[in-house]
C-alpha cells in the first residue's frame, strides 16, 4: 500500500483484488474476513504514515460495500498500529480489530 517502502503500484488494483477475494470468501462460507496490510514488506517498526491509513480505509470501505453485512469483517493495521486500526474500524463500520502485541507472554 501506499507508504510502505517497496510499494510500486495501483491503489485500484489493490481494491479491486481485495472485493473480488471477498467475494470468494463470502461464497465459500467463510465465517468471517479480515483485511490486513499483509504484503507491505519489509514491516516499519514506526507509526503508520496517513497515507496508509487512507488506503486501507478506501479498501476497506470497497470491501464493505461489495459484502454488505453477509460475514464480519475486520481489520489489523502491521505492524502494531492498533490505534489507527480501531480508527478505520470504527469510520467503515468494520465489526472487529486484531490488536497485535495487546497481550504477549513469553514463556521459557
């Protein structure tokens, strides 16, 4: 997605590709979906810059109103953005977040 270091394409590919793989998902039974910045590579161990939070909030917006209410939808925000990932939930109408590192135990 836009602001990721290795990004190099078309913001409407991206959506385009995320409603049809929804629409995969929804047809097939799936329980529930989540959207995730999944293949913005190599990670930023920062805050997430606008421009991403833009992007998936267009994508997740498209998702929405190519599914409607069928199955849950939800997103994570990589890499730990939960704030910013509770914020698109909360303005698409998203039903759920997954806020990595909110609970870790390390066990030896």
């Amino acid at each position: 997605l836009p602001g990721s270091p290795l990004y190099r394409g078309r913001l409407d590919t991206v959506v385009a590709r995320a409603c049809r793989e929804a629409e995969i998902y929804c047809k097939h039974g799936m329980d529930g979906l989540m959207i995730e910045n999944m293949h913005d590579r190599p990670y930023t161990h920062t805050q997430v810059g606008a421009e991403t939070v833009s992007a998936l909030t267009r994508v997740c917006l498209a998702v929405k109103s190519q599914i409607g209410d069928t199955i849950p939808v939800g997103i994570q925000v990589l890499s730990a953005a939960n704030r910013e990932a509770l914020a698109i939930a909360k303005c698409t109408g998203l039903q759920f977040i997954r806020a990595e590192g909110y609970v870790y135990s390390h066990v030896a």
